[in-house]
C-alpha cells in the first residue's frame, strides 16, 4: 500500500517533469514518506507503527524512488531532451502553423517557466535561446526576445556579453526596418545604448580592443544622426581609447621587465603607470623590489593597507605624495583619481589627528588646495569624470560626480566646512526644536527637524530637473519599530500635501514617494523591513528608462539595503520637471512653529495626526544622477567601516559604583511585611 501510495504521490506532484534535478527527486521522496507517516487514513486513524514488514515496504518505496531517480538521470544531465520532454510537442505544432502569433506565445509561455522553475544553467540557457529564436520572428515578439535575453544575462551571468551581443543584433534589425528619419532616430537610441552597454561589458573583462570597436560604431550612428547624447558616446569613446593606449603600454613595459628585470628604468615606470593611470597600488606593490627607492617601498606598501590601518603620520604623509603624483598626471581622470585619494587622506588625518597645532592647521590648509584643484578639473571636464566617476573604496563618499549634498557626521562636517571644492557640496544643517547631534555625532530629529540652506535647496532643485535622476545614500537606524506613519526621515518637501520626494518609516516598513508628471504624490512604494536599533545602509536610485515596445519614458526606482537590491518599480511618467521649490529636511515637516502643526483638532487634517520619526541618521549624500550597483557595494562597504570605528571610539564602560547601603531601620520594616503590600494587616 506504500509503495503504491509513494507512486501516486509522486505522480501528482509532477517531480519527473518540472523538476529535473535529482536534489529535488530526492526532496520529493521525503516529503512524501513524511505524508504517509502522518496520514491517518492507512490504519483506520491511527498512525502507522514501525514493524518489520513495514520498514521492507518502506525500504521497497525508498527503491522504486531510487530506480525513478536513475531513469530520469539521463533527462537532467542532457539539457537538450529535458527540453524537447517539456516544449517539444508544442514546437513542433507552432513550427506546423504559418502564422507567428503562436510563436510569440509559446516563447512567453517559455519565458514565464523558465522565471518561475529551478533549472539548472544548461536547461535554461536551451530554454531562453529557444525563446529569442521564436520571439524574434515576428515585429510583435523583438520585446519578449529582449526580455529574454535580460532574463539570461541575469541568471547565468557568464552569458552576458553573448546575450547583450544577440540583443544588439535585434535592435539592429529594427533599426533597419525605419522608413523615415524620426523611426530612425527613436529605433537609433536603444541601438546606441546596447552598443555602449556591450563595449562596457567587454572593457570590464579587459578586451578593450573589441570594446573599441563597439564604441566607434556608437558614436558614428549618434554623429550620424544627430543624437542628443553624441556628445556623451564620443567623450566614452575617447575613454576606452584611452584605457586601451595604457593597457599597450602595460604590456609592453611588462614584457620588457620580465625579460630583463634588472631594467630598473622600465620597472619604475611600470611602477607609476599602476599607481597613476591604474589606480592599482596593489599592482604597483608587485612590481618592488631592493633596487627601488625606499621612499616609493614605502609608500606604496602604506597606500595598499586599508585606511583605517594607516598611523596618522603616515596619512598625512601618503596624502602629500599623492598631491605630488597629481602634478605630474597627464589627463584629467589620472589627475581626479590622484587628487581623491590624496583628499581622502587629509580627511581622514584631521579625523584622527585631534591636536590643535600648526601641522593641523597645514593640513588644512593643504586639503583646500587639493580641493580646489579638484574643482577646476570637474568644471573643465565635459564628461567622463561624471558619467563614469572613479571609486576610492573605503573614503567615503568614494565618488564626487554629480554629488548635490553630502553630510557624514557633525566631526567630518568640522574639517570640510568652509573649504573650497567638491565636498564642499556639504551645505549647512539647521537644527530646529528637540533635534540634536548624539555623542555618536548623529542626527536625531526627534521632536523637530534638521533643515538644509537655500543654496542646497536651489541646487537640488535644478540639477535634478535637468538630469531627471537622483539618488538618495543614508544610514538609518530607528529607535523603535514600529513606528504610526508615515514619519518622515528625509524628504524634499514643505508639508504632506506638497513634496518632491520622501524617504519615510510606515509601520516596520521603509517607504518612498516622488512626484512626477503623471505619478501620485499620496503613493508610497514598500522598500523592505527595517529592524529596531540597528543602523541600515540605504540606497534609493531613482532613474529614466524608455519601453521598447511602447516607446514611452517611463521613471524606475531600485533601492538596495546593505549593498543588495531589495525593491524596484515603475513611476509613470518619470519626469522631474514638476519639482516645486521646496526645502531639503531631515525628520518632520516644514513648519515655521511647532505649535502651527497642532493647530486644527480636526481629525481629517493631516497635521493633526503627524508625527516625529525617532531614530539616528548619518552618511547622507544626494546625487543629480543614478548611481550604479558597483558603487553601492563601494559604498555600503566604506560606510560601515566608519560606523564600526566610531562605535568603538566612543564606547564608554560604566564606572564601579558602590553598593547603596540599606538603613538598619528600613531592613526591620520589610522583614516585618510592610515592604510587600500588606502592612494594613500587620500587627505591631
């Protein structure tokens, strides 16, 4: 009877059909000798008890599971039958037919099983291939051939350069298939994007001399046809050129050292060429050895450790040899990532270095200097340096392209205010009611608010109008959850009913909203679960996408929790032309008297119910344009170190207090009872 019963079990739950893999057979003859062990329908309601002729019949099952298993071995390690198994009855019908409409609808049905099953890498790279092949015969299908593609390049990410290449062939053919200068034009966009898209996947493997190629027939089609973005793809261009020119240098330098390596000469400029063109101190450490000066040894095996590991000495002295190296960069991106690292390191000294003496005030002075280079490199550049904005992991905020506002913490806010240069962007925070700054040098806006200045105000205003992008970076860390909302935590905004963008908590939940052309102010989109008392690296990545099959620019939002994607969502039309001038607030709403927020006791008015969100904020930075997944990692990893180092600075253990010393006469009275409650029937 078990054995019959573990075969219809088997049968009814389809193992052998959708599920391929023989871990999941395996699972499936558990869960069902879990089933016949608590049914209650073998022997008249009671379980079943173990005996001898039982466990053969139960030993007999585990065989029949076994010889199941080896029989569909074959179908799970040939992809190519488990596939014909699946669709290839209904391929061969829609292959018979002479209409297309069936063949799109097969690839979707394709598509969607393939999303919703666990199969392994081989099943469904088939799966998704044999979907683009049916996708793309017909006009109607090149969005669902798109969308597979995407979906490969996503779950088996050693095929992304070949799906992003076969994506590419497709917009090409639509590209062919415009009649008329305009079809061309809005077919030429996505083909121009995919193509950047390829060249950038190709750079990042380090064939750059494909990437090259893929990059010069962008910016011939954008030049060709006049595309707003001609500009940007020529300016890209010349980067891979660029990237490509010292990766021949590279090579040829390391060739030569590795055929003689007493050539001390091209052993140093191989040494230069990875700290200044590369970024690569790593690589540069390689490349040491006794006949190198000690000055560049030691150096270099300072700028390998991380940050938080350099003596102060030590930082003061790395972030004056980096200046050096800047004066002596060729091209703007050597001479901005030189000029970063050596800002970073000033910071990172007046950080640490808390005496108040002249090698303080030189440091300073020096950090201003640097940023203020660092200024006229980002006003002279007309690209590069910000669409593709070099990374300084472990100084925060790592990148300075397209930055609006920046505030770490009251301390850091000491050593950048008043400077001239890109962090300068750090703007001044105005506490209003019960905010404060924690011994932790935090922001906590409970019971009142911090409100940015206009200058910030004003610039948040117009870069993000222009760029229709932004991207919102903090740390967050709620006193309590849950929390009656939403109460806000940042928002560009005036009050409920007028507001650009809100960041708020709802309940345990994190919340968003944005004002667009066509999107509801009042709609707040579920992020993820916050935890009470624990700091919460958050990213908020608002950017424009265009539909391929509508045409129609629609905005998209993505947020990330501790460097990984959590939540993602369409805004209707995305454009941020509709922002108001309003102000840049960290806690409550923008009121001018705490008392004009209680003023109606009308339950239907919203100020009457609104409240402070209780919690700490740090690391806030606001950017014109959406930053990509790399720099979240970056970032999340350099944020949390400060917290992690800060938390241990300002870590106190509590003194020994002596114990309080109890009266003789207060002793008698609670052993006589009236200590617990019941001295009204005590008797003297």
């Amino acid at each position: 009877m078990i054995f019959f019963s573990y075969l219809s079990y088997f049968h009814h739950t389809n193992i052998t059909k959708v599920s391929l893999k023989s871990h999941q057979i395996k699972k499936g003859f558990v869960m069902a000798m879990k089933d016949i062990c608590n049914s209650k329908s073998f022997v008249a309601g009671k379980r079943l008890a173990v005996t001898p002729g039982k466990l053969l019949l139960f030993l007999l099952a585990g065989a029949a599971g076994f010889m199941l298993q080896v029989a569909d071995a074959p179908a799970a390690e040939n992809p190519q039958e488990a596939f014909k198994s699946l669709f290839g009855q209904q391929l061969r019908e829609v292959t018979a037919t002479r209409s297309l409409q069936d063949d799109v609808k097969l690839a979707g049905e394709m598509v969607q099983t393939a999303r919703s099953s666990e199969l392994s890498d081989e099943l469904l790279i088939v799966m998704y291939d044999a979907a683009f092949d049916l996708a793309s015969k017909s006009p109607d299908g090149y969005p669902k051939a798109l969308e597979a593609m995407d979906c490969l390049a996503k779950a088996v990410p050693a095929r992304e350069i070949k799906c992003s290449q076969r994506s590419l062939e497709l917009i090409l053919k639509r590209l062919q298939q415009a009649k008329t200068l305009s079809q061309r034009q809005d077919n030429a966009r996505p083909y121009v994007e995919a193509l950047m898209k390829t060249a950038d996947l190709l750079a990042e493997t380090g064939n750059l001399d494909s990437a090259v190629v893929y990059s010069r027939k962008a910016m011939m089609v954008s030049t060709s046809l006049k595309l707003p973005n001609a500009l940007e793809i020529r300016e890209r261009n010349s980067r891979l050129l660029r990237m490509q020119n010292t990766e021949k240098r590279r090579a040829m330098l390391d060739k030569k050292v590795k055929a003689d390596p007493s050539d001390n000469a091209s052993r140093k400029k191989l040494i230069e060429l990875h700290l200044v063109d590369l970024d690569d101190p790593a690589g540069a450490s390689k490349l040491l050895n006794a006949d190198c000066d000690e000055m560049l040894r030691t150096y270099v095996a300072l700028a390998v450790k991380p940050v938080d590991q350099v003596e102060p000495s030590g930082l003061d002295e790395l972030a004056r040899w980096y200046s050096q190296l800047a004066d002596g960069a060729v091209g703007g991106t050597s001479k901005g990532a030189m000029l970063r690292r050596s800002e970073g390191y000033y910071v990172r000294f007046l950080d640490v270095y808390t005496d108040k003496d002249t090698k303080r005030i030189k440091a300073s002075l020096e950090l201003a200097s640097v940023r203020k280079k660092l200024l006229d490199i980002e006003k002279s550049s007309r690209g590069p340096e910000t669409k593709h904005p070099v990374l300084i992991s472990g100084l925060w905020p790592c990148s300075t392209a397209g930055l609006v506002f920046v505030w770490r913490d009251s301390a850091w806010m000491k050593s950048v205010r008043g400077t001239v240069g890109v962090i300068a962007r750090a703007g001044k925070l105005t506490a209003r009611g019960k905010a404060r700054i924690t011994e932790t040098f935090a922001m906590n806006p409970s019971g009142g608010a911090f409100v940015a200045d206009s200058a910030i105000n004003d610039r948040l205003l117009s870069e993000c109008g222009k760029s229709n992008e932004f991207t919102v970076e903090a740390m967050i860390r709620p006193d309590r959850v849950p929390q009656y909302g939403p109460v806000r935590i940042i928002s560009f905004s005036r009050d409920a009913p007028d507001c650009n963008f809100i960041v708020a908590q709802k309940q345990s939940e994190l919340v968003f909203s944005v004002a667009t052309s066509s999107s509801d102010r009042s709609r707040f989109e579920p992020l993820f679960e916050l935890s009470g008392d624990k700091w919460h690296h958050v990213v908020l990545v608002y950017r424009l996408e265009k539909d391929d099959s509508s045409g129609e620019t629609t905005g998209k939002f993505t947020s990330y929790l501790n460097g990984r994607e959590t939540a993602s969502g369409k805004c209707g039309e995305g454009l941020l032309s509709v922002w108001k001038p309003m102000s840049l607030l960290f806690g409550d709403e923008y009121v001018e008297k705490r008392e004009d927020r209680r003023g109606s006791r009308d339950p239907r008015d919203w100020r009457w119910w609104s409240s402070d969100w209780r919690g700490r904020l740090k690391g806030v930075a606001i950017y014109s344009r959406a930053i990509s997944l790399k720099e979240v990692a970056v970032k999340y990893k350099a944020m949390r170190a400060v917290i992690v180092q800060q938390e241990q600075s300002t870590k106190r253990t509590p003194p020994d207090r002596p114990k309080r010393r109890i009266p003789e006469k207060w002793g008698k009275w609670r052993k006589s009872g009236r200590g617990r409650g019941d001295h009204r029937k005590h008797k003297p």
